[in-house]
C-alpha cells in the first residue's frame, strides 16, 4: 500500500494513479486470499471434525448463546455498510460524514469485541477452556473438547482480526480528520474497507456453523 | 521515497549512487534487497551444507561414530529445515527474483518496494527465531514436525514452528509482490508472451506462495497451540487425528518442493537458449507446463500418506494425480534438449551447471515414478531411496539451476566476472561428487534400509561409507567455489554489459545497473530469445 | 556396465511373499523405462553438445520456434505410459490391501522403541513374531505412544501405526525363514534400534511353538517355556531366572537366603532332624513342592515359598536337569 | 478518476445491507427445525448468498477489474481442493477390529457375591493356606518379617499396620492376590476360594478393615468367568513382554571378580532381577497391570544410558527406584558402598 503523504503523489516508479490504485487493490486482494485460505485450514478442521463426530457437534454447541451470536451477526452486518457509505463519502469529498461512519463502523467492532469477552468470560466460568482444565463431565460425549477447541481458536482467530480491522479504521480515521484524502486519493480508506468485509464474511460463515446447529 | 533523477552520471551504479550502511539497511532498491536476500540465503546454505556433512560423518560407520542419538536426531532435523525454510524457498525468488525481475519487465523497481524490505526483515526475524531454537536445544522431530512426537518431544519444537510461521509472511509478501509487479509493470510491448521463461517461472511460483504458504501457517500455529495448551486436533490422547496433521503439513509442503523447482526451471531454459544460441523450442509449451506444475502441484499431496493410515480411495485418486506431474515436467526437459539442437553451444560454466541439472534432474524426475506408483511407494516410503529421489530433485535441480543462474547473472550482479576455469572444476567436482554420494543411496533404500536412521544393520555399511566420500567431494566442491566466486569481487575483470550476448533486457543495461535500472524507459518490440535466421 | 544396470533392477531382498516379486517386478519395469528415457534424453543431450560445440562467436543458427505435433505427441504417450504405470500399481496395492475370509489374525503394538505382540490364545512376545508360513496373516497394529511404521523390506510391506486406532496390513509369506523389522517412521531416541525379527516357521514347527503357548494359557503360569528349540538345561537356566529362584539360589555359590545350586546334586546333606541324605532328583523335586519337609540344617524351615501348582512336571524337569549341570 | 456520479452506489448498499439481514433472520429461524441433513445445506446456502453479496457490492468486485474476482474465486477452489481430497481420505476409512484374545486362567474370580463376605470355615481354611504360602515372607503373626523377607526390598506388606497399598476392602486384596505386584508373585494358580480364604484370614491381622460396597462387588463380578480380554479401541494394549531369551555372557564372567564388596552387594541386592552378569532379560512384574504382565529387565551390556558414564545418575535412579515397574529404591548405602557396587556394574556393562 505504497501511499503518499500529501494528494495524489505518484510513486516513482509508477506511470500514473490508476495504475498505482489498481496495483494496491490488486496486491490487498492477494493479501485476503491468504486470509481466506488461513482460515480455510481451520474450517477443513472443522468439517473433518463434524463429520467424524456429528452428535458430538450438536450436543456440544448447546453451550453456545445463540441470542450474543445473532447480535454480533447483526453489529458486524451494519459495520460492513457504514464501512461501505464511508468509503463513498471520502470519494466525494464529504469528510464530515466519512469522519461519522468511520468512528460508527470502530463502534461496531468494539461492540462486537465487547459481547465476545462476555460469551468468552461465560465459557471459561463453566471450565470449557480446552487447556487440560476442561470439564468432560458436562457432555455425554468424550472429546467434546474438540468443538470447544474449534470454537475458540476460529472466533479467537476472527476476534483478533476484528482488533486489527478497528486499528486500521482508526489510523484511516485520524489521517481523515487530517483532510489526507480526497476524491483523487482514497486507497487506504478503500484497502481498509476491503479488509474489513472479509472479516465480516468470515463470521458470515462461522456464524451458522458454530450456533446454529440443528 | 528515493529522491527525484536527474540524468544519470556515468560510471556510478547502485552499489555507488547511496553509501553507509543505513543506505543499505533501509534501502527500497529492489536490486540491494536482492543482493541482501542473496548473502543471507547463502550462507544458511553453508550452515545447511555443514549439517549435511556432520550426518554424513556420523553415518560413515554403523554404530556411534562422532555423535549420540539425540545430537544425530537434531542434526537432520536442522539440516532439513535450515535447508528447506532458510534457504532452497527463498533462495531464487527472493535473491535473484527480486534482483532481476524489474529489470527484466523494463520497470523501475517492484511494485511494493515498502513491503519488499518488510519481506526481508520478517525473513531475518524468522531465522533469528530459528538460530534461537537451536541455541535452547533443536528440535528432534525431523523437519516434517509429526505429531504426536511432535507434541511430545522436550526438545525446543514450538520455537522453530513459529520461525517457520514467521518465515511463512515472507514468502507471502515476495510472492504477492511479484504478482502484482508483473500483472501492472510491464514495460510498454512487453506482453505476457514477451516475457522471458525466467518470469513465467516466478509468476508460477509466486501463484503457490501465495495460495499454499498459509496453510503452514495455520498448521505451525496449530502445533505450537496443541503444546501449550493441548487443544487435542492433532493428538490422539485427546480425540484428534494425527493423519490429519499430515494432511494440513504436505498441503503446504508439496506445492513448496514446487516453488523450490519452478524458478530453477526457468533459469534453465534462460540459460540454455542463451547458451545455444538458439530461439528457445516451444516458448508457450515451457510457459503453459510452468502454470500447468503450478496448479497440479495442489492436488497431489496425499503421495506422501500412502502408507500413513489413510484410506485406499483417497490413495487412488493421489497416485493418479501425482502421475500427471510427469507430463508438463517432460515437456520441459525435452523442449530443453530440443532447443540445443543445431546450436551453437559454448560450455560456459552457467551452461555446464544446466548440463548438469539436465542429466541430474532427469534422474530425480524418473525415479518420481517409482515413488508415484501405489505398490512399489509402499516398499520405497519412508527408505533412503525418497532421500535419494528428492536430492537429485532439490539439489541437483534447483541448486544446479541456483549455479547456473547465479554464474550467468554474477556479471550483471556485481559487475565482474568470476574465473571460468575454476567454475569448471567446481562444477565438475560438485557433480560427480553428487552422483557419488546419492546414486548410492538408491540402492540403500532399495534394499530396504530406512529414512533417519542414526544406526543401521552392518549389510548396509559399504554403501553408507561411499556415500560419506561422496558428499565430502561435494563440500570441497563448494569450498572452491565460494573462494573463486568472493575472490572475484576484488579481483575479477570489469564485466562487460553483455558477456553472453543475452536478448533479455537486464543485458541493455550497465552492469551493474543504475539504481533507476534504465537511462530511459524501454520500449520492447521482440521476443527474448531472437536469434538465429529466420 | 549392463551387469551393473541389472544388478540395479531388483532389490536383492528375498522375495518372501507374492506381494513382494510383483512389486520386484513392477521396479525393474520402471527401472528399463527410466533407463531408456535417461539414455534418450541425456544421449541426445550429450551428442547435441558435442556435436553443434561453439565454433566461432558469430555462428548462424536456424530459428525454429518450436513443433507443437511433438510437444502433443510426447504429452499423449507419457499420459498413456503412465496411466498404465497406476492402474499396474494400483492392482498389486489392492491385492495386498484385501485379505482372504479367516487370515490367522495377530495383535501389533509398537511402543517406544519395541514392537510387541499379542497372539489370539493369549501369549505375547516382544521384538520377534512367530507366523506360519503359506498361511494368509493379518496384522491388527496400532501404537501406544507416538507413530511407528512396522516394516518388512523381505515382504515389501510397511504400514504406519498411528496411535488412538487400528491399521492392518494382510500378507501370506512363502519361505521360512528370518526377516527383519524396521520402524520406518521417526519415533524419537532409538527409532533405529527399533528391530525386530519376522520368524516364518514350518506348519509343524509352528504349531509346536504354538503348544508351548498352548500350555502357556492353560496353566496361566506366567513366562512359559522358550522355544521348543532349547535345551532342557537352557530352558532350566530360563525358568530359574523367571521364577525367581535366583533371589534366594545363587548358580555360582555365593551364599543367600537359600543353600547355592553349584556342585549341590550328589552332595550329600544333615538335615535339621539328624537325618543324612544325598541331593537326588526326588530330593531336589519334594523342595520345589514341599519344602518343609527336609530342611538342611542351618537353614530355617518355612522360608522357601511352596511352588505347587506354578511348574508343571516338564518344567519341574528341566529345573532339575539344570541344577544337575551346575555340579560337576 | 473518472467521475464520482457513476460510483453513487448508495442506494444498493442499502438495498444489500436489508436483504442480508433478512437473511440472517432466515437462518436463525430454520435452525431452529430439524430436516436432518437438509439443515447443514440450507445454512451453507444462506451463508454463500449472503458472502456473495458482501463480495459484489460492498467489495466491489463487480465494479472492478476482473482479475480481482478471478484472484478470490481462485482462493475458494483451492480451498475446495484441500476440503475434497482431504474428506476422501477422513470420511473413508476402515478400521479393522482387534483380536479377541484367550484369557489367562486368572479371570477366574470363583462365587464373587458368596466368598466375599467372611465366614469362620473361610477364615480357618486360610490359616492353613497362610502358613505354607504367606508366612515365609509375611512372616507368621503378619508382621511382614518373614525370613524370605530379608531378600526382598521393599520389605512385604505388614498387615498389623493397617496401611493398604492396593487397598484393604476384599475385593482388592483378592486381585493383589490375583495379579501380584513388585516382587510379590501373583497367586493366580490358587483356586478362587483358597485365594478367597486367605483374604479373610489376612483381615484379621489389620486393624483396619474397609468394607466392598456392593459396587465394588458387582464389578469384580461382571470381571469373572474366562471372558475374552477385549481390547478397547481406545487404549493400546499395556506393556507386554515375556522376552526371548537373551544370549547369556559368559564368557566375560570369569574377568570380573565376583567376591569384591561390590560383587557382594550386586549379588543380594540386584542379581534377582538383573541377572548375575548384567545381562537382564528377566521378568520383572509390571505393578498395577491386569492381566498382570511382565517387563523383561535391560541388559547392561551395550547400554547407552546417562548411568553408565554418571554416578550421580546412577545413585539417583537407584534411591529412587522405579515403583511402577518393581524395581526397588534402595537408599541404605553408604557413598563407599556406592561407589563399589558403582564399579561394578560398570564391569558388567563392559565399560570399565
């Protein structure tokens, strides 16, 4: 994401902006194709998992708050369109609306982080941390751990990109307040925005599979 | 960003444009990243190779010869994983890639050169971790990292698994770099069917790092998650699958023996038609089998599982498709014979190294088959006739195609020439050496004797002690080397733009080249390889 | 050099099951191709360097781009080649991977470093395993640690152990005789000291191994009788160790609990009551069953444990035949 | 940059941001019916149709150039590859079941419910029993200073002090009895009542006797009669060896010195078990194995364990003893003692 500090500079060995725009986007979409295959290895572990031990999946995921899940599905949901419209104003020049749902999508995903600590904070109260202090007796089923340790390595995986999605949008907020965009140079408001609907899209699909198992 | 050109003064290049070492530290110049990335990579390539030489040393005799067990085991889980992570991965793309590909497409430099330098530096953390973990006591897994010894092992396993994860970025952002670079900074007229076969290799690779590295990623991130905490995936004792674990390991790790080769391949077929003076045979045959090895490349892993544990269906259907590896890869080594006919062929060092990596991976790519098919892999796994077959293919493959590339492109990279009659007998050295040493190893493993054996039964003495004379040939072969080639940057003769009378464009330039690459833009109107009447 | 090149292309392994000369002969298939396309292409090679050498710097040569016919032709003939190659592969795995209807099925554990089995009537070994020769066999393995690889380079056989479930490997083998065993998948410390022997023995010999295992479950007495191949001293030697008679007895004369064994048949005694006896067969067999009987003097009656019921008379024998050979 | 009018995309945004969570409503409210194995599909429907509008219109990939869309749906099939061909293998497994094994005779437990409770006939006939089977260790009056005991480190169990090892209740000393543990031999050859007999007579000694609670009887119980010893599929079978015998050295024994101190204590304290010249191979009982099984003891010829270069080593291993497989921990030498039985072994090990 080679930007500049000021307008729209072409870096040297770039012809012009378009092709330096096209190149970030090019490069970022890369980038979430490694993103999408990191957490391609955790969903194939899943669905080995669920496969192998169908029942074991639906008795253990009654543990889950499906309401504290649909909130989140909802908060991120929201954020991914204010993140949309303030890519949209920054592109029209409109920095006062871009500034609002900038700091409304950072709101977003501090709620969200804020509902997972409380569903977080309720699993390791009834001991289904999988760090050898995990409570089999609660489960028929003998490796119930197994979803427990699914549940928590892909929602903490997703949280902490979540954390590192409010982080850009924060850095994209401050350089907006400082007027360093305009409609002639957005790239880092746009690459941040890529960024952050993958990170929605990914919870789009834990989503289901991890609360809404019949 | 660097300053604005003016028009370029005579005689200074990029070594001389910037001086001091923070100039080179934070350096955005493609072609001093490269030159970084390339002394760097080297020397873990001696470290690796000094390893290589303690094991040999060790199995020289059957029983204790220098080392205990343990040491012995840690010694070729370093070798493995010093060799493969620190060196054979990076080595092409990263040093010479980085180096050439922007001069090679007319461009000023690549298209991130911010992320480039993090590419470096992520590079030099991850091995940093890696010398970490063998200071607190290496590992002893073997650098395939199995669980559950994996899990089990005392030894200092979490640490070189997260070097490995750290490693992993680099390869990422090098590759996407690439990509990019390629698809938006081709000089005008360069079209894609202009570009030399160089490029089409890297853009291979860089399509595997990209869309393979992850998986490492996740899988030693897994790993270093089950020792500490024991979340139970890949651990029996805790309802996980250990097959499981090798499924995520070689989903990476095949399509890797893949970015290893492919940029190999496409220094051959530079070298070879330069060589032969001679238009390259079937230019788009070359290019589409680089892309076709690329994409097979994800779907054959499961050839290294035959015998783990899984099931016979899913043995089937990857002992078909290793097979059809064979095809793109034979299409290449024929074109390359092809192209020398009626050439005029100079034996030049870089030309006696793809010699060599003709007659040595033919011979690794050959006894793939034996490997690929169902009942002899499950007499052959795990034996020193896969050791065997993935040395001829790694080293007599990709570092034969790393010397032929480095002695071809020396003049362009340091703006001199090394001796050519000490290339020849390095050269010569290290290839009988090779043979020596792993021709040998076939037959043990024929015979049955198995992989990482610190002791062996006495019927497979004479041919461990061979193989030992073998690989000290190798070293000395090296030794030569390294002394003829860093000599050569004091004492070597100026080296001319063009030594070799390449079409490429990195030949249009001074060697070494400016730091903007090129006194003005480039304007490409033919093929790279243009000789010969029509 | 063709007497190398065939010495190559078999491994010189004995062939000891049908499995095994199949896949000897598939290797020395791929062998020949291997080394008619090594041959084509690096003979080519070889005869294009010397034959178009560099003779000035501006040598013409012709600009061929390429034939696509050829690159078509030899990507047809290699798929088929190779096709050919998978489906003969894939015929002979499946071959070994299925096993007639009742194979004489034996339990596999691996552990760090040493292979154990378990037979169906209940006697277990370590390292070695006994099977009959042309009988169909079936391996249940499994692992009780890390994974293990249980290896027979003379069957052509290795399948990975992996702890937590079960893998098989069926197989019938033609020659007795003794095979190594290998443990082909890294295990740690001494994963190559992991040996074993696979013992193919005759139907009879194997059977009378197996009545030694026989009398092993019913009379429930740990550590039966070695291998019939044994002398009735050795197996003395070995049942004065594994019944612990050599924590009281020593074999050498050094005094312990109990009177030593050397030079004790012939000698004669004074019991506790007076009474002079010589050490003779019934002598020594009442002492083993009854041994307060007649207690030699010096010696306290009701230290030496009955040993009633745990030896049976073949056994009683040999121990007897052992203490003999102990005097001279 | 062209200009923003074409890039007004407001109103699908807002149009995109309603269908998906209508959809989301969806999904919650199928999951909560159960049409078996439809339910998986029709989340993953929901889920892919709601990816796909995230991915057109809020990522732009329809507005934009192609190659961006062909890099991500290239990500999706190689992620499918690995799904695939890793579930051909996962979902597809056979896994043979292990051999049902004849038990050894020491399944047999006899009338579990009418020998576990005692009776004077019981107590009497295990008087008898005692004095020719127990008394030579256990000593007479149960005080575990039978003069057997000398030999035996450590010394057999002293019923007067009430201490059970492997608990007092009848059911466990019947299948300590049973097994045997340490040095103790297992009694297995007994019948059921004499072994049954000999508990109650045992019980008198202590002044601490915990009762079976009908539990433990029914599962000794359901443990009776000669049933096959299954293998659970979980676990591996335990250790198991009863090992061919190992070649005897003698050849070397006539070098060393049998009759120096070390010698001596070598002689009375670890020949038993590791044989008069080091060479091991002898069985020793595994504690707490059932069926009980032996570990054949290492031979000291050829080791290259720590102890054979360290002494502290060796005195650890030896003060600590390795409860688990019988070995006892001797710890009443003194250094010199050590230090000659240190020599030795190493003489035995052919190191010295």
């Amino acid at each position: 994401m080679s930007d500049a500090t000021s307008g729209a500079h072409v870096a040297h060995h770039f012809d012009n902006a378009e092709q330096q725009f096209s190149s970030a986007k090019l490069g970022l979409w890369l980038f979430l194709v490694t993103e999408v295959l990191l957490f391609g290895g955790l969903f194939v572990a899943y669905i080995m998992f669920r496969a192998l031990y169908p029942d074991m999946f639906a008795e253990a995921h009654h543990h889950l708050n499906k309401v504290m899940g649909g909130i989140n599905t909802v908060v991120l949901i929201c954020s991914s369109l204010s993140m949309a419209m303030a890519v949209h104003f920054v592109r029209d020049n409109d920095r006062v609306k871009a500034v609002k749902l900038l700091s409304f999508t950072f709101l977003c995903g501090a709620t969200f982080m804020v509902i997972k600590f409380f569903e977080y904070k309720e699993k390791f109260a009834h001991h289904l941390f999988p760090n050898g202090s995990f409570d089999y007796s609660a489960f028929t089923h003998k490796n119930a751990n197994l979803f427990y340790s699914l549940y928590f390595i892909m929602t903490g995986l997703h949280g902490l990109h979540v954390l590192i999605g409010m982080g850009l949008i924060a850095w994209v907020l401050i350089r907006t307040r400082r007027n360093n965009f305009s409609s002639e140079y957005y790239t880092p408001v746009e690459l941040t925005g890529l960024y952050w609907h993958l990170v929605d899209l990914v919870w789009i699909y834990l989503f289901p599979l991890m609360y809404l198992i019949a | 960003m660097s300053d604005h050109h003016d028009a370029h003064p005579v005689g200074t290049n990029f070594y001389t444009d910037q001086r001091g070492l923070k100039s080179w530290l934070f350096t955005l110049d493609h072609k001093r990243i490269g030159m970084m990335y390339l002394a760097t990579t080297m020397l873990f390539f001696f470290v690796g190779g000094l390893m290589a030489l303690l094991v040999r040393l060790e199995l020289m005799t059957p029983g204790q010869t220098i080392v205990s067990a343990g040491t012995y085991n840690k010694l070729f889980t370093l070798h493995g994983a010093v060799m493969i992570f620190l060196f054979i991965i990076p080595v092409i793309p990263a040093a010479l890639g980085n180096f050439l590909l922007p001069i090679m497409i007319g461009a000023k430099d690549v298209a991130f050169p911010r992320l480039n330098l993090a590419s470096y530096y992520i590079f030099i953390g991850g091995a940093a971790l890696a010398l970490l973990s063998i200071v607190l006591g290496s590992a002893d897994t073997g650098w395939t990292f199995y669980t559950p010894y994996s899990i089990r092992s005392a030894t200092s396993v979490a640490l070189i698994t997260f070097s490995v994860f750290i490693m992993g970025f680099s390869s990422i952002l090098t590759g996407l770099n690439f990509i990019v670079t390629i698809h938006k900074l081709r000089a005008p007229g360069m079209t894609f069917y202009k570009m030399p076969l160089f490029l089409w290799a890297i853009y291979a690779t860089a399509i595997i790092q990209v869309l393979a590295t992850p998986v490492i990623g996740i899988t030693t991130v897994l790993l270093v998650i089950e020792r500490t905490l024991g979340i139970g995936f890949f651990d029996p004792k805790l309802g996980g699958d250990p097959v499981l674990f090798q499924h995520f390991f070689w989903f990476y790790s095949h399509p890797a023996v893949y970015i290893m080769i492919l940029p190999a391949m496409g220094i051959i077929s530079e070298v070879i038609a330069v060589f032969s003076r001679k238009h390259i045979f079937g230019y788009k045959a070359i290019a589409y089998s680089s892309l076709a090895i690329a994409l097979i490349s994800f779907l054959v892993w499961g050839h290294h599982m035959f015998v783990s544990g899984q099931s016979e269906l899913s043995s089937t259907l990857f002992s078909v498709l290793t097979m059809l590896v064979a095809i793109p890869t034979a299409i290449k080594v024929v074109n390359w014979t092809a192209t020398m006919y009626k050439g005029s062929i100079d034996l030049k060092t870089p030309m006696l190294y793809a010699l060599a990596f003709l007659f040595l991976f033919t011979i690794g790519g050959l006894t793939g088959l034996f490997l690929a098919t169902l009942a002899v892999d499950v007499h052959l796994h795990d034996t020193y006739f896969v050791v065997a077959h993935f040395h001829y293919v790694m080293m007599g493959g990709t570092v034969m195609g790393l010397l032929a590339g480095l002695h071809y492109w020396w003049p362009k990279m340091t703006g001199r020439m090394y001796s050519e009659k000490w290339g020849c007998v390095s050269a010569v050295l290290i290839f009988l050496g090779f043979n020596v040493t792993f021709l040998s190893q076939f037959v043990l493993g024929r015979d049955g004797m198995p992989r990482r054996y610190y002791d062996y039964l006495p019927q497979y003495a004479n041919l461990n002690m061979v193989s030992t004379f073998g690989s000290w040939m190798i070293g000395s072969g090296f030794l030569i080397m390294t002394i003829y080639l860093l000599g050569s940057l004091s004492r070597g003769a100026k080296a001319p733009t063009n030594p070799w009378g390449g079409k490429t464009l990195e030949w249009m330039t001074s060697s070494p080249p400016p730091t903007g690459n090129f006194e003005t833009v480039p304007h490409v109107t033919e093929g790279p390889y243009e000789y010969g009447v029509k | 050099m063709l007497g190398l090149l065939l010495s190559w292309s078999k491994p010189n392994l004995p062939a000891v099951s049908s499995f095994a000369t199949n896949v000897d002969t598939i290797y020395a298939f791929i062998f020949w191709v291997s080394v008619i396309c090594f041959i084509a292409i690096v003979g080519t090679m070889t005869y294009f360097v010397f034959k178009y050498r560099r003779k000035s710097e501006n040598d013409k040569t012709p600009y061929i781009e390429g034939h696509t016919p050829t690159e078509v032709g030899i990507s047809i003939g290699l798929f088929v080649l190779v096709m050919g190659l998978f489906y003969w592969g894939w015929v002979e795995y499946m071959h070994s991977r299925t096993s007639p209807m009742n194979p004489y099925e034996i339990n596999v554990v691996g552990q760090q470093w040493s292979w154990n089995f378990q037979y169906a009537n209940g006697k277990r070994t370590q390292r070695n395993i006994h099977i009959p020769v042309n009988t169909p066999i079936r391996l249940i393995m499994t692992s009780s640690d890390v994974l293990h690889s249980f290896y027979v380079p003379a069957l052509r056989l290795k399948q990975d152990v992996v702890p937590g479930t079960y893998q098989y490997l069926a197989f019938s083998a033609n020659t007795p005789g003794e095979y190594d065993i290998f443990c082909a998948e890294f295990c740690g410390l001494d994963h190559s000291a992991m040996l074993g022997k696979l013992v193919v023995m005759e139907a009879e010999e194997f059977a009378d191994w197996q009545d030694d295992m026989g009398k092993y479950a019913k009379t429930a007495a740990a550590g039966g009788t070695q291998a019939s191949g044994k002398s009735l001293i050795e197996q003395g030697r070995d049942l004065y160790s594994s019944k612990t008679c050599s924590a009281c007895h020593s074999d050498d004369g050094t005094p312990r609990v109990g009177p030593s064994f050397k030079d004790l048949f012939g000698k004669t005694e004074e019991l506790t009551d007076g009474a002079t006896i010589t050490v003779d067969e019934t002598y020594i067999r009442d002492s083993i069953v009854d041994p307060n009987k007649q207690v030699v003097k010096g010696f306290v009656a009701g230290t030496m444990p009955t040993f009633k019921g745990q030896l049976n008379d073949d056994e009683l024998n040999a121990l007897v035949a052992f203490i003999k050979s102990l005097s001279k | 940059m062209s200009s923003n009018k074409k890039h007004d995309h407001r109103k699908t945004y807002w149009k995109v941001w309603a269908s998906l969570i209508v959809l989301t409503i969806v999904t919650v409210w199928t999951s909560y019916y159960d049409f078996g194995t439809l339910n998986i599909v029709v989340a993953m429907l929901i889920a892919t149709t709601k990816a796909t509008l995230v991915a057109l219109f809020f990522m732009h990939l329809l507005y934009d150039s192609k190659v961006d869309t062909v890099v991500f749906a290239s990500s999706l099939v190689f992620l499918a590859i690995f799904v695939g061909l890793t579930a051909s293998d996962m979902l597809d497994r056979y896994v043979p079941q292990p051999v049902k094994v004849a038990a050894s005779g020491d399944n047999d437990m006899g009338d579990v419910a009418k020998l576990a409770k005692p009776s004077p006939e019981l107590i009497a006939q295990g008087k008898t029993l005692y004095a020719t089977n127990c008394a030579s260790c256990h000593g007479d009056s149960g005080m575990g200073n039978g003069p057997a005991a000398a030999a035996f480190n450590p010394k057999p169990r002293n019923f007067t002090t009430g201490e059970w090892k492997q608990g007092g209740k009848p059911t466990q000393i019947f299948q300590t009895l049973t097994t045997g543990f340490n040095s103790m031999p297992s009694f297995a050859a007994l019948p059921a009542e004499e072994r049954w007999a000999l508990v109650h007579y045992i019980r008198t000694f202590s002044p601490n006797r915990p009762e079976d609670s009908a539990a433990d009887i029914t599962a000794l119980a359901a443990k009776s009669g000669s049933g096959a010893a299954h293998i659970p599929v979980r676990l591996a079978m335990e250790l198991s060896a009863v090992s061919e015998a190992q070649p005897t050295y003698d050849i070397r024994k006539s070098a060393i010195d049998a009759t120096s101190e070390g010698g001596q204590l070598y002689q009375t304290r670890c020949a038993s078990c590791h044989g008069d010249n080091g060479q091991g191979g002898i069985n020793v009982r595994v504690l707490g194995s059932h069926p009980f099984s032996y570990l054949a003891t290492q031979s000291f010829a050829g080791n290259h364990a720590a102890w054979t270069t360290n002494m502290q080593e060796f005195v650890r291993i030896n003060s600590l003893g390795l409860p688990g497989f019988g070995k006892p921990a001797i710890n009443d030498l003194t250094p010199a003692q050590w230090q000659s039985l240190y020599n030795y072994v190493q003489q035995l090990a052919g190191i010295r």
